[in-house]
C-alpha cells in the first residue's frame, strides 16, 4: 500500500550529492513530491528533507541506497502522522485589489495568512501550513488573479524524540 513518506536524510555537505539523491529515485521510477536542504543543528551537517509517494517496502530500499552514499551520515523515513510538517507559500497580487476587493482582505485573515510586501504595482501575501491549506487559498485567490505563485519543499520534525544530535555525533566518530 502506497503512502506519503518523509524521508530524512543527513549529510556531509559535498559536491554531486544531490544528483546521486535524485538518481536512486529516477532508477526507481520514483516521483519526488517536494525536495529541500538546509543546515541541521550538528556544524558540517546537512538535511535533505524529501517527500515521495511509495509503498514502505521501497522506502527502506531507498533508504538502504542513500545510506550507501559514501557522505550519508543517516537516513530516517516517517509518515505524516509521525512528523511535524509544514510548507510556506508567497502569492503575488495586483495592488489595486486590496484595497478595491475587501473580500481579499477576509481570505487573508480567515486563511492565517499574512501581507509581507506592498507596492504601488503589487503586494506579496505568505502562507505557512499544510499543502492543503496552500491549496485552498490558491482557489480562494485564483479569481481575482495571481501574478506569481511559488511554494516551498517540506520541512519537518519529527513527533518522537529523536536525539539526532547524539546519533549523529556517534556516526561521525
């Protein structure tokens, strides 16, 4: 049975890496849903933070394939249940608009968003949350015209605790 996983994977920061990662999903046929990599709490020590649809019976073979990359330190996968999970979204709209159309102005409120830029042209509104409360407000703001739309990759933390600092650190010495 097919799932959405969160598969975590830390890292030496090194050159090609990230292609190697993309690999063993391609030779998998594997659809990355949303990629994102950032500093972790350990100096020297990236995350990948990648979410796939798959059955949990190839997402420990792919864990198997990234812990077999020379600069993978550790690979973890959880579902959504297990994890803490958000996205953050930017919407671009005229200007004009929220001022001439008060019923932007409750989407904004009623959906937890938040106006970060204004501009005699445009303003910029942010979203953090679920994918389907990105989604939602999308189609709330879709009538009145999007200029540009961008959302970001997942990031998460896990509910258990995990201690991967102390994991970690053992990996490393």
């Amino acid at each position: 049975m097919k799932n959405t996983y969160t598969i975590s994977v830390y890292t030496e920061n090194n050159i090609g890496l990230l292609n190697r990662i993309a690999t063993i999903f391609l030779k998998r046929h594997i659809n990355i849903e949303s990629l994102t990599v950032s500093s972790t709490e350990i100096e020297n020590v990236s995350r990948f933070i990648i979410v796939s649809y798959l059955s949990e019976e190839k997402v420990k073979k792919i864990i198997g394939q990234l812990e077999k990359q020379v600069e993978v330190i550790k690979a973890y996968y959880h579902t959504n249940e297990q994890s803490i999970y958000v996205q953050t979204a930017l919407f671009k709209i005229k200007s004009n608009l929220l001022f001439d159309e008060r019923h932007i102005q409750n989407i904004i409120k009623n959906s937890n968003a938040q106006i970060v830029t204004v501009s005699p042209e445009f303003f910029v509104i942010e979203k953090s949350g679920r994918k389907e409360e990105i989604e939602t407000l999308y189609d709330e703001l879709l009538p009145f015209g999007i200029m540009q739309f961008v959302r970001s990759g997942r990031i998460s933390v896990t509910k258990e605790e995990m201690r991967i600092s102390e994991l970690l650190q053992k990996q490393l010495n």
